[in-house]
C-alpha cells in the first residue's frame, strides 16, 4: 500500500484558452490519483466544509480516504495565471483556509504502508509524518520554493529522511545554489537521500543515483492544454509503478521515471484533472508502449 | 566527401572564468573539424590577411582548404559575453570585415560532394551554393535570429532547398511563430524539408522526420566551461557521421543525431576549440557506448 499526503485544493486556473474556476486539485490530488492506476493508494489531506460532494466522490472513487478530514471551514484554494506559452505560472492568490492550522495524523490502517509519498508540504510536518510508519521501505518527497525560501535547514533535514527526492528544476538550483543539475543533484544527495530526480517540464526528467545519470526525454505532445498538476502526477504515477513493483532496485526506478514521464504527459493534455480522469491503466501501458519505442536508437 | 560552408571567425568570448581574446572559432570551423573525425571535409570559407599562421595551419591539419579564400582585410569578427549561469550569451560587437562581400565560391572538387553542410551564413547564398554541387545526396543548413528576421522568405526558400534543417529551439519558434517544438518542426518540414534537427542546448535535441520524432537527451556533463560553438559541433559531427556511412536511412540518421550530442558535449568541456582539438575518435566512440549505457532503461 501507498500513502499520499498533501494538499486538495480547489484550484482557479487560467490558461490561454480556457479559464477554470475552483476545480478539483492539489499536489495529493493528481499524485494519488496518477499512483492509483498502480496500487492501493490512501490519502492523508484536510478540505474544508465546503468542499463538493461530486470532488469527494471522485476522491472516494480511486483512493482510501481514511486520512481525509473535514474540517469547519473554507478549503484551501490556489488561483494563477499561465502565460501565452504555457511556460510559466503567476500566483494571483493563495488561501491556506483549513490547511493553515492542520495537524495531519496518520490513519492505524495507513501505518504498515511501505511506500510514502510526501507532497510539498511543510517540511517539519513531513518529517514528523514519515516517523509514524511502522516500516516504511520507500519514502520520496517533493518542495516548492517557499518551503525553500523561509525553512531551508527544515527542507535539508527532511531530504536527510527520505530515500528519494523529486524536484523541479528551478527549484533544485534555488535549493542547493548550483547552476548544474548534476551538481544539484550530488548536493542534495549529499545531505543523505539516496536518489534525486530532477524534473525538467517539456525537457523531461534526469534520475541521480551514486554516480549514474540517467536522462529521460519528455513524451512530446503537440497539444498541451493545462500544466498543472504534472508534476504530482509524475511523482505519485513514479511512486505508485514501484509500490505495485514492491522493488527498489535501480532498474525499476528508471522504469519508475518513464512511468511518471508517461502519465504527467496525460495529465497536460487536458485541462484540470480531466488528463488523470478519463486515463485507464491500458492507455497508460500502450504510451509506454510508444514511448519505448520512441526512444529506441 | 564532405563540404562546410560558414564562417571562419576571431572571436573573443567572455565567460565567468575566462576571458579569450581572438581565437579561432566561427561556424564552419567548430562544424568542419567535428565533421573531420569522421569524414574528409572541404571547408569553404574567407578570412583576412591578419588571419594568424597558427590558425592557418590548425586548419589545415584536419580540413581541405581549397576552398578558403584569404582576402586583403581583416578576418571576421565576434565579440561575446557569457551570463553567470551560462545559458545565456550577449553579442558586444560584431564586424564582418572581409566576408561582408565574399562571395564564394565551390572549387571544382569539390563539386562531387555528395554531403554539403551549409552553416548559419546569408540564406540567398547558400540557396546559391547548393546548385552549384553535382549530385548532393544529404544537405543539411542552419539560421539564426539575424537572418530570420532580415530575411524570412528566403530563409524558408533555403529551407525548401535542403534534405535537413538543423536549428535550436529560440530560433525555431522566432522563424515559425509557433511555441510548441512539435508544431514549430511540422511547419518547417510542410516547407520542403525532410528532417528538422531541434536543439536543446543542455536539454538534447529532437529529430523530426514524418509523424517520427526522436527525442535525445545532451550527455550530462558538470562541469561547462564554454558553450561556444556546441550547435556547430553537433551539426558538423552529425553529418560527418552520415557522410562516413554514405547512409542517409532514418537509422543512420537517429545515429548521426547521437553522435552529434556527444561530440557537442566534447566541446563545451573546455574553451573555444579546445575540446574539439583535444579529441580523437576513440574518445567519442568510448562516450558513445556511455552514452548509449546511459540512457539504457
């Protein structure tokens, strides 16, 4: 079993073609929902009074939600802007509401799960969480550039916990103040995580380990509507394929990445969480299927 | 055999660790010597009557000179500046000097060449110098930022004129008017050429043929000194490669594209020429199976 624990959130997106206005979303939203094409997927997260009964249904559907707690309140809600490129995403507003005073708590039936996923939430409670499974075999954690510009040494602290740590690009090099993802990388492993992966929007995905790189290409879409939530869905799909495995070895990391690769690629072709919610586990098989070949000399 | 036609060049670049004064660069050098490990290559191209002995003669060693024309004058002139990160290069100064009215020439045997790179020159020029070749069996060109937006249709009248179109991302959207690299590449193909070549810089390049594309990631490296002529050296080494072959199948050129990856990592290693001039064969086909170990699932 996996644990997904994060953020749901009720999202105002604005993209170029297309404005979405408080729709299904959070970094635990995509990333349990992509790993439960895999495996058994629980959910630790808080929404608000508020929150639609046709998202907890879509919720309910896919994913254990043992550790979703309702609290009074407003859900917390994230709006921004995509510029004409897709490229880059302006915040215009963000309302922590019931997130801002959430304890998270471990459900007793989510304690024996093996593989962890912790979102990019505070890293002092993800390190408090990751404490409380009983015997956890693969734990991986993502940050986002505010955890890393006000509690830096917290985010260290977490990555020393954790076997493996999936970032963006740019917020590796804000972390570790490198240029070169390599160095980046070789940084952040050297604060005690075992791999690091590098995630490079449009450009893919690089995978560290000891002393091997291993680059993955991004699946190449000619039509891309909406960014958001690739890259949860990247690390919960990446999660999910090696929970299902029950295998850490190397070689089924890499083949991880592609996995994550592949089904964040679904998650940009729509707009929202529709790429995640029309996908089956055969759609998912027949694009590796494509993508292997696609990148075969 | 093999003709380059570009610019010969003293350029000065600044980089955060190194200020070089004058060196030998330019197009058709940084292609035609990549192309030299792999096939004999006629370079045609002009310098002035400053254009020092020592170069000359760096030149020589590895190229057919028959087509460089020394002329009354000074040699051709960049100055650039690196930004800290590297990715991004400001122009200081420019002065094309003696190939502001060349117009060159194919020496006559040069004429047989059945592969003809032509680099980022004037567009009306090399339209011109195609024709002047027998039985060209692979022609490749380049542009850049100046020529598209001085002289577009011509640009894409080159375009119609050659087998393949090598040119990097920036560029490729500027000459397009598209953002999405597929859509740039099928634009460029509906104009008559059967391949596009995109490339990434850091992030690799795309091959595009028909409803193909090949995606293939840069060879990590840590440690960049100087990205000058990079996009050069892998033009060069790609169709050096396919030249070397005489195979122009699609196989071949997934191949060329490689090897153009990694003899343009061998570049950005060390300042100007350097890399290239430190290299043999044997040095890029041992990158070439770490390479291909690299990116092996």
């Amino acid at each position: 079993m996996l644990t997904v624990f994060g953020s749901t959130a009720l999202d105002t997106i604005r993209t170029p073609s297309k404005v979405l206005k408080d729709v299904l979303g959070g970094a635990a939203t995509f990333a349990g929902i992509a790993a439960s094409f895999f495996v058994d997927t629980g959910l630790i997260a808080v929404v608000g009074s508020d929150f639609p009964k046709k998202y907890h249904n879509i919720l309910s559907k896919r994913l254990d939600l043992q550790g979703l707690v309702v609290k009074n309140g407003k859900t917390f809600r994230y709006d921004g802007r995509y510029d004409n490129t897709l490229s880059t995403r302006k915040t215009l507003k963000t309302e922590l509401n019931v997130l801002a005073d959430f304890t998270p708590v471990v459900p007793e039936s989510y304690r024996k799960s093996k593989y962890v996923y912790l979102a990019n939430n505070d890293p002092d409670q993800n390190v408090a969480m990751i404490r409380e499974f009983d015997r956890v075999k693969f734990s991986m954690c993502d940050t986002i550039e505010y955890w890393i510009s006000t509690k830096r040494s917290s985010v260290i602290k977490m990555i020393r916990g954790v076997n493996a740590v999936v970032i963006n690009d740019e917020e590796a090099k804000l972390l570790t103040k490198e240029y070169n993802l390599i160095r980046c990388a070789r940084k952040i492993m050297g604060w005690g995580t075992d791999y690091v992966i590098i995630k490079k929007g449009e450009h893919g995905s690089l995978l560290f380990f000891e002393d091997v790189i291993f680059p993955s290409p991004a699946f190449s879409l000619e039509t891309i509507l909406d960014p958001t939530g690739a890259g949860d869905s990247f690390a919960g799909a990446m999660i999910g394929y090696l929970a299902s495995l029950n295998n850490t070895a190397l070689s089924a990391i890499k083949k991880a990445v592609v996995y994550g690769n592949v089904v964040g690629s679904f998650a940009v072709e729509k707009y929202g969480l529709d790429g995640l919610l029309a996908l089956t586990k055969s759609k998912i098989e027949k694009r590796i299927k494509h993508y292997e070949k696609m990148i075969q000399l």
